[in-house]
C-alpha cells in the first residue's frame, strides 16, 4: 500500500481507539497503546495503523518520521473557546488581585460588557487578525480542532459578525473550528432590567438569523450555547432560549454551576444537550444523572485556576459513576487567557484527581464528541482525518507530570506538517 | 558612542533599576519602566538605556532590533533549581494522584532516593546530556542566570561529581549556571537511623573536598545548602551544617518550613544566610524576622502547585513588612518538572496576590540578589551584563495575567542572541 506518510519508531502510539462513541468510565483508562508503534497517512487521512514492522512490511511512503523516543498521538481538540474578542482585561486582573470583587469590575464597565464593547467596534478583520496569534499559540501546543463561540457582540448583527470572523479564520490557518452561536453569554447594558426582552430578541431574531447565515451556505447549524448563571440567564430562560434553538435544529451546550447551581446540568440532560460546561459546583444527584445520560461533561480547570478559585469539576465523581468526561480550555479574555491543551492536563491530574490517561482520554477523543466531531479526529483509526501530535516525552504519563511548558514538537494537520 | 546592539522603540522598557541591592517593600512595585525605550549594548555589557529618542542621538550601533509594541526587561534569573538529576519519577506522580501518601512512595524506595540511586549510577555525560534539554527549555523561557544544585549525589564522589556537571553545563551553553552544595538534601538510606553520621561526613569530608575542588581554581566557594524537614535534617543539624560551612567561608542558603515550621528561618536570620527558601508553613513571627533581615525570602510557588497543596508563601505579609522577596521555580523530578519563570509569575500573582510589577522585581533584580549575582545581571542598567529578554506582549501586567503558555520572543545572554 503506497502512503504520503509514515510514521514509525514511536515510543508509545496511543490511538484511544474508541469506534463506539466517548470513551465512558473505566475505558478513559485505556489508550489503545501501540509501542514502537506507526501510523500511515495518504491523501489527508489515516490509512494504516500498527506497530512499526508490521507497516514497514506493507506500506511504502513518500514521507517518512521517526518518532522514536517519543509518544504520538491525536491532535488535541479543544470544545469549549472564546476564540473571538477584542481587546484584553489584564487591569481587571491586576484589580482583582488587589482585592476588587467581580461586582465592583462589573460597576465599573469591565467584566464582559468591556469586551462587547471592544468587541463591537471592531471590524472582522481586525477581530481575525487579534484572533490569529491565539490559533497560532493553540496548534504550537497541539490544537488541531477547536470550538469557537461567539458571545461578545449580543446584537443580532455583532454576533453574526463574530461567526463570520470563525469562519473567516477556518480558512486562514490549520486549526479546524466548529463554531457555537452564544448570543446569550450576557445581559447587554442596553437590555439592562430587561433581561426576558432580550431573551426575546435572541429567540425571534437572533436564532433565526443565524440559521438563515448557515443554512444558506448548505452547511449544519452550529451549536446553541447558553450562559446559565446568576447575573446572567436563569434556568427558565435558559430553557426557553435552548428549547427554541432545539426546535429549529440547533444541537445544544450549556455553561453550567460555574458560580452557583442553578439546575443547568439537569436541564442539559432532559435536553439532549451534547455538553454540559464548567460543572463546578454541581449536586450530587444532577452528578448522576449527567453521568448516566449522553451529554458530555465538558471541564475547564484553566477557570478556577485562573480565578484562583479552590473549587473544580468533581470529574473524579463523573468518571467513576461511567460518564463521559472532556477537558477544554475555556480560553478568554477575563478568566483564562490560556491556549494549551496541555497545561489543562497538567490542572485536571493535580486538582481533579484524574489520572494522566483519563485525562489524554478527556482531550482528545471525549473532546471531539463534545463538539461532534468524534467521527473525523480524536483517535488515531483507519479511515479517520490524519490529525496527530509528536511530543518531546518518552512515555504519555510526562504529558501531565511536567507542566508550565510545551512538550509539543510536531503537529500535523490532514496529513500536512503544520509545527 | 558605538554599540554592537540597539534595541529600540519597546513599548515598555522594564529597567527594574535598583543600584543599592534588592528591591524591598513597596519599592518592588516600582519597574523603571521607560516607554518607547532603548538599550544599547558593546562588548556584552549595557552602555546606554533610555528614550528611544534619546539613544538615537548618541548612539550609532552595527545591530538594530526593533521592539515595537514589546515589552523588554532583564533575563529571567532562577535562584533555586535542582537542574542536573537522572530519570524522572512520572510513576511517583501517578501513585499520588491515585492516593499514595509520601511515606508510602518513600517505603517502597521512591522520592530523592530514587533520583540518588539514578543520579548516582549515572556518568557525568549521562548528567550533564540529561540536564541540557532543560536548560534549552529555561533559556527559551527567558532564563539567562540559574542557581543549580547538588543534592542527589549523597556520597563525598557524588556530590562532587554533581558539582562538576553544574560546571561542564556552564561552559556548554549560555544560561550562567551559579552552584549550591547541597550534601544534607536527604538522609541517604546507607545512613538510615544514623542522621547524625551523615551530617558528620557532610561537615568533616564533603564541605573540605568541595571547599578544595574550588579554591584549587581559583574560584570563590559556592553556596552551602541544608533541607531543614522532618525527615531531612533538624534543626540542630542544620544548624551544625551551616556553622561549619559558614566558618570555612561559604555563603548559605536554607531550605524551610515547606511541610513542618522548624525554626529555621530564624536560624537563617541568625546566621546571615543569603536567602531563606520555600517558606510555606512560617510562623508569622519569623516572617517578621526575616523581613527585617538582609536574608533574601525565595518562594518556589511550583512546588505547591505541583504537589497540589493548598497553602503558598505568605508573601504579601513578607513584602508588606518590608522583606524582600524572589521568585525561583524549583525545578527537580519530584515536586516541579517546570522551567518556566514566567509561569511562577502566574502562579504568584494567583496563590500569593503579588501584583504584576512585584512577581517581576522578584523574578529579575531580587532573584539576583538572592544568588549573590545583583551586580552584574537582573537589571537593565549602565554597566551590567546585558542579558535582555524580548516579550511578545503589549506590556507587562500581560506576563502574569497570561499562563501555560511561553511569551518570550528573543533572548540575549551577553549580548548574543541566544533564542
């Protein structure tokens, strides 16, 4: 069999084969480890996969790699980013540690009324080129699918045009995006007092605006995400904003029990929604039923750390009672200005108790479910899109064991050298 | 004037000038930023700093660099590492995340001993191939000036043997490497239950030898080091250690109260050691001490972060009381498998409250300081080495409000472009 590609000698392949879906429970463990393992690649996509004598006897490459020393495994996919924003709140940060309190940041024009307002003033390429050095900083460190939301703009024309800018950067750089229309992220100061007006306008107008963008194209719709939180959407708004979306075809996320439990992650259940997001402080019982259901439990440790927060996802309780767990980044510009995947790893062992498997299990094949993709990247599997990272460790549990750095040496994208 | 060097138009030009020693109090605070700065450099040193404007009136270099829109600032300097060691204990970090205690990992032959057993068998190639690597990924991070311990060597030879890889190191690659002699790191097993033996062999045998290895050169002695611990060296052999070695002319440091409070950062006030470092568990009394000391306070804010606990340097306190304090990373295989300075910054500012301008006067001039090398690097100032970093962000409240990622763009050791 003739390749564009061969990769050979890996110390460890880890193919977190997984044909079934996300890997649930106890099978996070497993990652379908090939040593000195190789993997063929021909036109984009992953032809063979075994250890490196039995490709050696039946494929010929172009291209060859040798990965020996070295693990290699699928891109990571990163299902929850706010890609898009203008602007940056280092004062904010700076305040906060100075004792300013979320409100007090919020009275006075920051928190993310001061990214929608630099947000909208921007034009798309002034939003793609601020965008760029951050999908630049993702693929560096092994990115190679992310979900991009929108959420900054909260007119119907603002948020349009940060979903024109997702695209517009699909087309630019090797990160592919999976985009998520977040029209309720916020409240916008104009809508102040008048949050159920709003939700409103997000439903009459906004969701439909937005299909129309993607259904013209021939394309599926994106993702309906919702902010449900105190001081932003409640549980029946969210609801109403997430059942309209389902109405008209939109497949759902859902931010959840960031701050407080508003009953999100059973709305997400009851919903179908795809992912349930953040999970902080979520009751035992809805714990239970996100574990039991299809709804993929998306954590974003790079927020508590962040905010210096002590409390994380109980992703330790989600795993053992059989659900699907996914790791994201969150990157923003409030809470987490963060692009590496690999540092999320490093947050999820040491403050979630996750060990260094389940974790590269939650990033990479869990991820690409939440964002469902799981059927084209994720896994390194015949027939699946050639989206794989070489790293500069000598065996998968150094990936969560050193942090602070970029183990990422090589990435490829479809096939193609990309870092 | 003529200059090899010209780095020009930075958006800020963090000079953290500082000409009568560490910056203490308030006073770290203060960077010396000069916006739209200049540094020229002739012969590896600083000849000029100031005003874009101003150098370019007086000086004519061969080399220009435009920073633009970057931040500039002294290297990174790292005043507590454990750099050279053999292996890695990425199994050790499995077995905590799945509830093994210390102790446990200790019974079964693993923490420092397992890297003195490696250490130990390991040539000073092996070491000094072994070591390299991190030393690239320190420099890429903005390292130019490291403390690097010995400590796993444990035997007269082997400790010896550390200190001339810290050598072999310096001369193979342009982080300056400055060496501790740490022989009371931990109680080798051949001398279990029989501690006070072994700090009869470090006081009688090992600092004469590593004494003689120096003066032979010619060169000044290097610091003397004790991990003062439960389960290390008490105070009293601490105590025993330092005097000795104090009286035969070495400068000291101390490691303290990172698990139990000892009493021995009342020991370094007394005995006018250099720095005092770890510091997490100390009593508010003897942080009063120390901040009135001329002892430097170096917090290793990894360590915590990479054990997962919970309580940090109670910094604010130190620098509220007019201490002065650093920053280090820590880096060894079994609490901190970190080079990157710019992430301590993160986590400073996080889990101590530092504000942005202090993580860096403590990550630059007083870092310096804590290793005796504050005159010659951690500041941009006439006269000093010109070891410069180049930041790809738009000014520094970025450094720390950024993480998990490396915002170093250049660096230049000596006035060489070295990344």
């Amino acid at each position: 069999m003739h390749a564009d590609l061969l990769i050979h000698s890996a110390a460890q392949l880890l193919t977190l084969a997984s044909p079934a879906g996300p890997k649930r429970g106890a099978a996070m463990q497993d990652l379908g480890i090939i040593e000195d393992g190789a993997v063929a690649v021909a036109e984009g996509e992953i032809i063979a996969v075994g250890t490196t004598a039995e490709l050696r006897a039946t494929v010929q490459a172009r291209r060859e790699i040798d990965a020996a020393g070295r693990v290699v495994m699928p891109g990571f996919v990163d299902p929850h980013t706010h890609l898009v924003f203008a602007g940056s709140r280092e004062d904010e940060f700076e305040l906060r540690l100075k004792g300013a309190t979320y409100m007090e940041i919020m009275a006075a024009g920051g928190g993310i009324m001061n990214t929608v307002r630099r947000t909208r003033a921007a034009s798309e390429e002034e939003l793609a080129a601020q965008a760029m050095p951050r999908l630049r900083r993702m693929l560096a460190h092994g990115t190679t699918t992310a979900e991009a939301k929108s959420g900054y703009g909260l007119t119907t024309a603002d948020e349009l045009k940060m979903l024109r800018v997702v695209d517009r950067l699909a087309g630019q750089q090797p990160v592919e995006l999976v985009p998520t229309f977040l029209g309720a992220h916020a409240v916008p100061a104009e809508y102040a007092g008048r949050a159920d007006a709003y939700v409103e306008l997000v439903i009459e107008e906004m969701l439909p605006a937005v299909a129309a963008y993607y259904r013209e194209q021939g394309r599926s719709l994106p993702f309906c995400d919702v902010f449900c939180e105190d001081g932003a959407f409640s549980l029946e708004q969210s609801r109403r904003i997430l059942e309209a979306a389902r109405g008209m075809g939109f497949p759902l996320k859902i931010h959840v029990d960031e701050f407080q439990p508003l009953g999100g992650t059973r709305l997400a259940v009851e919903l179908g929604a795809v992912s349930a997001d953040h999970l902080v402080c979520t009751p035992a019982e809805e714990i239970a039923l996100l574990a039991r259901s299809n709804t993929i439990a998306v954590s974003l440790p790079g927020t508590p750390f962040g905010l210096a927060h002590p409390a994380y996802t109980p992703a330790r309780a989600i795993i053992d009672q059989g659900g699907a767990l996914a790791l994201a980044t969150d990157l923003n510009p409030g809470t987490c200005y963060c692009e590496s995947m690999p540092f999320m790893l490093a947050l999820a062992c040491r403050y979630m108790k996750l060990w260094p498997a389940e974790a590269i299990s939650a990033a990479t094949i869990n991820a690409a479910h939440a964002i469902r993709m799981g059927h084209r990247v994720g896994s390194i599997e015949k027939g699946k899109q050639a989206d794989i990272i070489i790293l500069d460790l000598p065996n998968y549990r150094h990936l969560p064991y050193r942090f602070g750095t970029n183990p990422v040496q090589m990435v490829i994208k479809r096939g193609q050298v990309v870092v």
